[in-house]
C-alpha cells in the first residue's frame, strides 16, 4: 500500500505547470529589458569618452620644443 508524502489537498500537475510559467516568462522579458538598458548605457559612455567631445587642451610650446631639441629635429 503506497503512503502518501502530503496527505490533505491534491493540486494538479498542469495548474503547477500554469503558475510555474509567469515567473519564467517575466525572467525573459526583464533579461531583455536590462540588456537593452545596458547597451544604452554603453553607447552613452562611448559618446563620453569619444574625443571630439572633449575640451581641446592647450600643450605648453616649452615641452614640444624641449622634445624637438633632443630628437635632433625641428618643425
């Protein structure tokens, strides 16, 4: 005679399959939505570190002669 383990109230086996899928289905849809934000968040801080978006720095014309001088060289 076969015992049991949970003796009481029966739940069917396609009803555990119903409620199982909701949380799968929202662990798809939210993995797209974070990959998506996450691509955005990459293009953003591509366009941060591009160069043309940086302020133009003044060299001082000191160094660059001291580097032509030892080089051998002049522009």
């Amino acid at each position: 005679m076969p015992q049991e383990s949970m003796p009481g109230v029966k739940i069917p086996t396609s009803l555990l399959l119903s409620l199982g899928t909701i949380p799968v289905l929202a662990v798809l849809l939210g993995s797209k939505a974070v990959l998506q934000v996450m691509r955005e968040v990459g293009e953003a801080s591509e366009e941060i570190f591009r160069g043309d978006r940086l302020p133009i720095l003044e060299l001082e014309t000191q160094n660059s002669e001291q580097v032509s001088e030892r080089s051998g060289s002049s522009f």
